[in-house]
C-alpha cells in the first residue's frame, strides 16, 4: 500500500515541481537599447512588438534607453538590467570586469562614420591632428575605432600622447556639439553622421572605410548568464524576437524606418527625417552573425589603449549555438 501510495505521489509532486518552477520564472526582461540605427534590431523589434510577441506567457518586457555602453556596464554591473544591445568594445570591458554577461547574437555590422564641421578644415584623417573629435564614450566602439584610424595615419590620442583630443559626448547630443563648435568631428553610430551631414557636416570617412570594408561588428545583444540560466525560455524568446525584426528590417526599408524613427523620437524627442534614415541603414548591415576576426582586433587595441589589461576569451565571452539553431 505504501508503495501505492508514493505511485499516486509522485504525478502531485511533479506537479509542484513544475508550478514551483513557473513561480521563479523571471516575471520581466529588462532590455537596455540605444536610440541608434547601430541598434536596428532593438529599435524595431521594440516598436512592433516583435520581442514581447515572442516572450513566454507572462514575461513583461521592459525596455530602458542608454545613451552609451558605460551606462549599459553600469546597469548590468548594478543588477539593473537583463540584457542590452551595446557595441563590442564595452562589452568586452563589462566582462574583463567580472561582470555576468555572455554575447548571444550579433546586431550590426559597420553603421558608423567619421564626420567633421564643414568650417573645420578638416579633409581626412590626418587633419584631425590638433583637432577635438567626439565619440560616444570612453572605451566605445567608436573610440577603439578612432584610435585604430588614427594609428594607420601616424596619429595619436592625446592620452596615447599624440595630438589629437577624444570628446566623449552621447551621440545625439553631437550635433548640437557641432553647432555650438565645441567638437570638430565626431566618430559616431547612424543616424547622427547622416543627421549632421544634413546640417553641413563634411563625410571624412565612410562606414567601410573605418575598418574591415565595413564587416566589422558595431553591436552586440548580451544577456546577464545568471538570467539566462534561470529563464532559458525567455532566453529562446529575446533571440527569436531579434530574428524577427532583423528579418523585418532586410524585408521592409520603409517600413524599418518608420520603426526605427518612431522608436528614436520617443527615446529623444528628435526624429531622424526619412532621407537621413535611408543614409544611415544603407550605410549598416543589419545581422545576427559577428565577425570574430575584428572582435579578437578590438580586444588587443582595447588593451593597448588602457582599457582592459588583457583580451577575453572569445569563446567564453560569445555563444552563438542558440541564435545559430533558431536561423536555420
């Protein structure tokens, strides 16, 4: 009878299991994303409803918009957010630091450009010698791109001790910074070069001239590992909702910038026009693929710039198996 009994037991105590489960299931994901064309697929599966569409039952998205990666590396350092999508290079520094975060799928290729004030006189790379040039922050993407551009021309960043001053100012703060002259140039994420060129700011270098011909990886989706472990359904969820916009955006332009200007308004106030918005996603590669070459280039010139004292392990840092299966 006792072994009966623990037979009628054991379908209520799975029962239980599975409810007790449920209940610790994350009843959120917060999402950090910026108010850039570098960040598309955010943008986009935010504004359509693409990732919470594809979120478990009862998992609330809750989006946060940042202005850089150091803001990002302070949120998930804080506990404050789930998952973001962010450029390499302060990704990188977040888990040279400890903190618990893994790269689960690529964003965006290229999608930044090298623009100076048309009264500057700066006409190339090598101009910038003397010159104050803006990038979003310290150990961005665009400053270890800046820096990789003005070694090729013989230059070097005044902390590097060379001639040329790094601004960090947020890229839709630039340009009012170019307006007001405070900066020269700026090394920044679309649409803000397209939306200075429209104020007469000069294109110095193009998306495919900063690096690679333009197959260089400009934004990440990373997750804290420590949710990812705990909601691997909600994990499977956030991809699935990422595929979903980034096949949006290849199979509809005006309809990505309609999402992508309706998203960045309602982050800053400021919407992008429709030509800046066809400039800017022309000039970005929207995929969840990451060129590993440049990750492993960003991470030595990450580390001879001061910012980390050593390269992660790419192969802990990126983990692409689940966006991988779900593509096919």
């Amino acid at each position: 009878m006792l072994r009966g009994m623990k037979r009628a037991l054991l379908p209520l105590l799975t029962l239980s299991l599975i409810a007790s489960a449920s209940a610790q299931q994350a009843k959120e994901l917060r999402l950090g994303v910026f108010p850039n064309v570098t960040h598309a697929a955010g943008l986009v599966g935010v504004q359509r409803g693409l990732i919470q569409k594809n979120l478990p039952g009862g998992v609330k998205l809750v989006v946060k918009e940042f202005a850089n990666g150091s803001q990002i590396n302070e949120a998930f350092a804080a506990g404050a957010i789930d998952a973001a999508y962010v450029g390499p290079g302060p990704a990188m520094n977040a888990f040279m630091r400890g903190v618990p975060i893994q790269v689960y799928a690529g964003a965006a290729n290229a999608g930044a450009v090298l623009v100076a004030r048309g009264d500057s006189g700066v006409r190339n790379v090598k101009g910038l010698s003397g010159k104050k040039v803006a990038v979003p922050t310290r150990g961005s993407t665009q400053d270890i791109s800046l820096r990789h551009l003005l070694h090729e021309n013989g230059l070097k960043a005044t902390d590097e001790g060379g001639t040329v001053s790094i601004v960090p100012i947020d890229p839709a703060n630039m340009p009012a910074a170019f307006a007001s002259k405070q900066v020269d140039a700026a090394l920044v994420q679309e649409p803000w070069g397209a939306v200075m060129e429209t104020q007469g700011a000069k294109l110095i270098v193009n998306e495919k001239g900063i690096w690679e011909g333009g197959n260089y990886t400009t934004t990440v989706l990373t997750v804290n590992t420590k949710y990812a472990a705990a909601n691997p359904d909600t994990l499977r969820g956030l991809l699935k909702g990422h595929l979903a916009a980034i096949n949006y955006i290849k199979g509809s332009n005006a309809g990505a910038q309609k999402s992508v200007a309706e998203q960045i308004y309602a982050f800053t106030g400021k919407r992008p026009n429709t030509a800046e918005l066809f400039k800017a996603l022309a000039r970005t590669k929207v995929t969840w693929d990451i060129n590993l070459k440049t990750l492993a280039e960003y991470a030595q010139l990450n580390r001879e710039a001061g910012f980390a004292r050593d390269v992660p392990d790419l192969n802990r840092f990126v983990n692409l198996d689940l966006i991988r299966s779900l593509a096919r």
